[in-house]
C-alpha cells in the first residue's frame, strides 16, 4: 500500500471487472471494490461485490452501515474474502443511505462514527481507513474534527473528498479544506475530489499536502489516467494517451468481460455507459455514442466499435480492432467462424477485412 494514486469505490463501476480492466495496464495500482452494506451481509455473507481477482492486492473491501456489531461483523468477513484493508464508508451523500444514518449522515453523529471505527478496529488485523466529506453541509464543515476523531479512534488512513454532503457533486471540491484535514492528522490522508489528469493530480498534492490522490471520475473510460498519474508524479513525465483504437479495444474487453461475469442481461445493460464512457472524446463519436447507449448485445457493441475503429482508423484502425476481437475470441478458446449464434459468447470475426467494411459482424 505504498502508492500514492488510488481508485476509490464507485457503485456499480469498481467492480471486479472494472478493477481488471485497471489492472491490465497498472497491475499494482490501490483500488478498493463498490460500497456493500453491512446489513445486507449478515443476509448475504457471499455477497459477489466482495469477490476478488486472484492476485488482486493491494484491494480495499467498503462497507457502509452504522451499528457497530454489525459492522464489525461485515468487516471480518471482507477480512476473510482477502481484503488488504478495510475502508469505512461516512461520505455516501445519496438520501436512501443517509436517510438510514448510513454514509455521510455519520458525519452528524462523530460520536456514533467512532464507537463504529473503535468496534471495526478491534474485530480485524487488516489496517481500517475511513473515507469522509467536508461535513454536512456549509454551516456544519467539521472534516478536521472529525478527521481527528478517527485518527484516534484507529483508522490508519483517511480519504476526503473536497464537498460537503449538501454539495453533492456541484461546485468544485476544495482542496484548500482538505489541507487543514491533512494538516491536522498524524495518519495519512488522500485527497479527492476533480483530478481528471496528471497536472491536476499534482496541483492537488502541492495545494492540499496530502500523502496521496484518489480518483474515481477520472478513470471511467479511461483507466490509463491512474498510471499516467504516477509516472507524472514520480517522474515528471507526461504519457501519450491511448490512441483511439486503443480505447475501442479496452471498451470491448470491458464489455465482454462484463457479460462474462454478469451474464447477457445484465453485462450488456452495465456495458452501454462504459462503452459510452470509453468512446467520449473521440471525435465524431457522438452518433455512434448514442447508439452503444442501445446496445442489444455484444454484437451490437462490436458492430458500432468497428464502425467506429473504421472512422478514425482506417483500414488500418479496423484490423487492429478486429485482430483484437479474434485474440479475444481464441483466448476463450473459439475459434473463427465457429460461433455460438446468440451474440453474447463471443464475435466472429472474418480474417478478410473487405468483406467487414460494409457490415463489421455477421
Ligand atoms: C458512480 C459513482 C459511485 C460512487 N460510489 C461510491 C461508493 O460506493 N463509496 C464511496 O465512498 N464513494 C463513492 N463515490 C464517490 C467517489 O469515490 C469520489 O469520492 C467522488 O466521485 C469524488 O471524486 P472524483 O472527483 O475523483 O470523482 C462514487 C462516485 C461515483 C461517481
């Protein structure tokens, strides 16, 4: 856990498949899976946002509630799952979360939100992090009070984000805020809030003092930002972004990994906003954007990709996409022209590109 670039949680995006994604191009990088409730683990021990790659370190395990039994029990059982720490959610602004004391509504009882970190602490070996907002709201910005308290009630980190809970997500985060926090605790602390690029990263770290970043908004679509970030910060060095075609691939292994891991249904309908995602900032995508956006199946998704590898690319661009899709295809253990026919195992991909260019699948 010695980075200083980390990819917090993110419902319904830092799942495994999301994670691996990240892990193809930084194999070590710091992430930590989506929130799972507490509550809902003493139903479901087995809970599938718990599960981990098999090498998949350094991970956090999240967990959001606000009984301390309880709590301390969901922690020993991200502990058992493999979790190299154990983060604590007290920032989750959404009203179905705050409205049951749960999230950011912690930040209104610090005394309640210490007996749940004392209690979490006692009950596993792996280090406790807690992850906070400025405070409720405006009238109420009690991060560095309540920093203080969870440095004291045991948490070996902390992560902020620059927003009180009233904020949402408007305004910009205030990375001057996050300096005092920093600047009152022993523990480390990681900065959040607005970093979409390495100079943005740095500029945070110079303002806020913090041991380290935490970016979530800034890797959908474009995982390379979280190891651009660190060659800039370690080395002052400025990676070429991915080309294109690069990120047309990417998206296509993000959504078949997701329909492998989540079935048809459900992979394809979490695929659209990634491959959405992926595909922003591509110039004259956004008709084709709009498309992934209904997106039937894997066929459909690999259809518009290369269409899209097609516009920017080329010919060139369209057989680096498709030599792609067949590796993929191999790699399962397919072999070209030998397809399962509903579209969701995997692509056929004819070798002659020609015979692609009007209708990219068959
Ligand atoms: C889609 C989405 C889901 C999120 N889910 C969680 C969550 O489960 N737990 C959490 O602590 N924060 C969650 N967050 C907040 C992020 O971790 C982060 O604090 C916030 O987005 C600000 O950082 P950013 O400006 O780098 O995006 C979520 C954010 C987004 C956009």
């Amino acid at each position: 856990m010695n980075s200083r670039v980390y990819v917090p949680p993110m419902a319904g995006v830092t799942d495994l498949v999301f994670r691996s994604i990240v892990r193809r191009i930084d194999p070590g990088c710091l992430m930590s899976t989506e929130m799972v409730s507490s509550r809902a683990l003493l139903a479901k021990p087995e809970s599938r946002i718990m599960d981990l790659g098999a090498d998949e370190h350094p991970i956090g395990i999240q967990i959001f509630g606000h009984e301390p039994d309880v709590m301390a029990h969901a922690a020993q059982l991200a502990e058992k799952r493999g979790a190299d720490f154990l983060d604590i959610n007290m920032g989750c602004p959404v009203p179905k979360i705050t409205k049951g004391k749960d999230g950011c509504a912690l930040m209104k009882e610090p005394d309640l939100a210490r007996e749940i970190i004392k209690t979490v602490k006692q009950s596993v070996k792996v280090p406790v992090t807690v992850k906070f907002r400025l405070g409720w709201d405006d009238e109420n910005r009690n991060a560095v009070e309540f920093g203080e308290m969870a440095e004291e009630a045991g948490a070996s980190l902390v992560t902020v984000h620059g927003r009180t809970r009233q904020q949402l997500y408007s305004g910009n985060a205030d990375w001057q805020h996050i300096a005092l926090v920093k600047a009152a605790l022993s523990i480390p602390v990681f900065g959040n809030g607005d970093v979409f690029s390495p100079e943005a990263a740095m500029r945070m770290l110079e303002i806020t003092g913090c041991d380290g970043v935490a970016v979530a908004r800034g890797t959908l679509g474009n995982p390379w930002l979280i190891p651009a970030i660190t060659r800039y910060l370690d080395r002052g060095i400025l990676d070429e972004p991915p080309d294109n075609i690069e990120r047309l691939i990417m998206a296509f292994w993000h959504c078949t990994g997701l329909i492998a891991y989540k079935g048809p249904r459900v992979g394809v309908n979490e695929s659209r906003r990634h491959l959405t995602n992926y595909t922003k900032g591509i110039s004259g995508a956004a008709p084709y954007r709009n498309r992934l956006t209904q997106i039937a199946g894997l066929k459909d998704a690999v259809q518009i990709l290369s269409e899209l590898a097609l516009l920017v690319g080329g010919k060139e661009g369209l057989t680096r996409f498709l030599l792609a899709v067949e590796q993929d295809n191999l790699k399962n253990g397919e072999h070209p022209g030998e397809r399962n026919g509903n579209g969701e195992g995997g692509i056929k991909t004819p070798v002659d590109i020609d015979a692609i260019l009007p209708v990219a699948i068959p």
